[in-house]
C-alpha cells in the first residue's frame, strides 16, 4: 500500500458532498445545537432545580441515598449521573426499571430520593416504577421534557425541564441534545449539591485513592519527608567539607543547618550553595563553615500540612528542598522534589 498524500482525498465525494470540509461543517453544527439547548436550558432553571437539591441535600443528611432510573439513551445518562454523585460522596445506586418491578426495588426505603428520566414522560417502566416507590416513602424527582403535561411530571414531587427545541440529529430523531440536557442538569444537580453539602477536596480524594489527585490530597507531609539517617543535619560552625560528608552519606542534595543543643532550625545548605562557592572559590570552599554559606530564613513547613501544600510552595519559590519543622522552630525532616516524584504526586 502507498502511503497517503495530503490533500489526496479533498476531491472524492461521499454521499454526494465533499469529504472533509462539510464533514467538519456538520460536525460544528450539531455541537452547536447541542450548546445552544444548553444555554436554554441554563436560562430557565429555577425554585424546581433549587428544591430539588434541598430534597437530595435532606435525603443524604439523613442517611438516605440517591436511586436513578431511566430506560435507553436516558438509562445510560443515568448511569454517568450516579457515578458523578458517588464520586462526590452523594450515595446513589441505578434502578434497573424492569427488574426493580421484580424485586430490585428493595433496595428503596423511606426517605431515599429516585430520580426518574424520561424525555416524553410517558415511558412505561418509569410509570410503572411510580406506585411502589409511593408505597415505599420514597421521594421522586422527574426528568422529562414536559414537566407540565406528562404523566410522569404530573405524579412527581418536583419535575425538572429538559425540553430541546430540536434534537442535533438531522432527523430530529435520535436522542442528542436532550440527552445532552440530561446529562448537563445531572452535573449541575451533582455539583450544587456538592457545595451545599460543604464538600472539600480531602473529600474528593478519599473516593479517588488510585490517581495522582487522591495521592496528592490524602498524602501528608509527614507521610514522605527524609528523617533518621536520610536527613542530613550540621551545625553552623562545622566546615562545608564534613557538611558534604553528612549530605553524601544521607544521600541527600540539602543539608539542614540546626543549633545542636536545641534542634532549632538555622539555615539550610544546598548542593546548589556549594556550587555557587566552588567556582568562585575552589581552594578555600571546603574549609568555610555552613554559617557562610548557608541560605538563613529558608521557606518551611510542618509535617501536618498535605504533600499538595509542599508541591505549592516548591513551585512557587521555585526550590528544590523544604525544611520540615515542628514547634519551636526544631527540623524535624525534609522534602526533596525527588521525594514528590517518587511518589507520583507530581
């Protein structure tokens, strides 16, 4: 096979238009439509979006959980909606509506909240789904494009609007811009309620353990800083000679330089503070005590603060090595940027 030549295929024709061109033409069209609904949407959201958040809010301050339910495109949206609430700590499950009627449905309780969607209102397994969740105490949000006409608006607690004006299909047929609706009213119920909730990044973190941001967010200063035999401490007054002995054999770039009787932190030496003083003293570096060399004042932290915190300030002050103190000003370890990448917080 010959390789292909930029531009070769500008002249075939597909279905009776240009290849590329109208390809990216429709492609922009139907992102379009779809934000164009998005907007609409936005602009009509009202008191049924905030009770709905205060009835999610309440459910989950009780204890309670969150239950979606929707059949087709509206499932699978749901479906993304409900791991966006359990990914922001908002306990929520997904209802089988066709296996809820045989048994599934006991997974509902007094004071849960069940979402149901349905564009039309109209889906027969949502309707279905209505009495049991009424005998069961539960509350329910509706989802549909005729929030003032449909069965299932007219039997909900709170109806929710997602009508589109046209679908992005070029039929106007195929579920887009209200699916995308659907999904765009689930993120913002999902993030309001996050807020209302007071929910904060250490509580982000703990439901994403696996990836760089949990690490970064649960991980704490103290869990990763250089102590014992791999923290490298001098006094002021010794010679920069030993204070490269103490850094090698700590393997270490950065030396803390503390008071000896007290611990307290005085200054800090670096690999680069050496280099500084070598080249413009070769002969006479080595013999030069820390105290000449030192950097005095260096930027700290206490090992309770979160790695995130030392990434922040090692950018910010663009260094390579943070003193960790403790009460009275003692060192108590240190952070090597090498530290942060072995640990895949950066």
């Amino acid at each position: 096979m010959g390789r292909v030549i930029a531009g070769a295929l500008a002249p075939r024709r597909i279905g009776g238009y240009p290849h590329r061109m109208d390809f990216i033409a429709k492609g922009r069209s139907v992102i379009e439509a779809e934000a164009a609904e998005l907007h609409r949407l936005s602009a009509r959201l009202g008191d049924s979006f905030a009770a709905a958040v205060a009835a999610l809010r309440e459910a989950l301050d009780n204890g309670r959980k969150i239950a979606i339910a929707g059949v087709g495109k509206s499932g699978n949206i749901g479906h993304k909606i409900a791991a966006t609430f359990n990914s922001t700590g908002a306990t929520s499950v997904v209802l089988n509506a066709q296996n809820a009627l045989h048994g599934d449905i006991g997974i509902i309780g007094a004071g849960d909240v069940a979402i149901l969607m349905s564009y039309s209102g109209e889906t027969q397994e949502m309707l279905d789904l209505l009495p049991a969740l009424r005998r069961l105490g539960a509350k329910v949000i509706a989802m549909t494009g005729r929030p003032a006409d449909s069965t299932l608006a007219a039997n909900a607690d709170i109806a929710l609007d997602v009508a589109v004006e046209r679908e992005a299909c070029p039929l106007n047929l195929a579920p887009t811009s209200s699916s995308t609706a659907m999904l765009a009213l689930g993120d913002a119920l999902a993030m309001v309620l996050l807020e209302a909730r007071g929910f904060r990044e250490e509580d982000f973190a703990k439901f994403h353990p696996g990836g760089s941001l949990g690490r970064a967010l649960l991980t704490k200063v103290a869990d990763i800083m250089r102590t014992g035999d791999h923290l490298a401490q001098a006094a002021a007054d010794e010679r920069i000679a030993a204070v490269l002995e103490r850094m090698t054999a700590a393997r270490a770039g950065a030396c803390v330089i503390a008071d000896p009787a007290t611990g307290r932190m005085e200054g800090i030496f670096t690999h680069g503070d050496f280099v500084r003083a070598f080249q413009a003293d070769p002969a006479g570096v080595a013999e030069t005590p820390a105290s000449a060399l030192m950097t005095r004042n260096p930027i700290t932290i206490s090992a309770d603060k979160l790695a995130a915190e030392a990434l922040r300030l090692l950018e910010e002050f663009r260094i390579d090595d943070l003193v960790v103190v403790g009460e009275n000003g003692v060192a108590v370890g240190l952070i090597d940027t090498q530290d942060l990448s072995r640990m895949k917080i950066v």
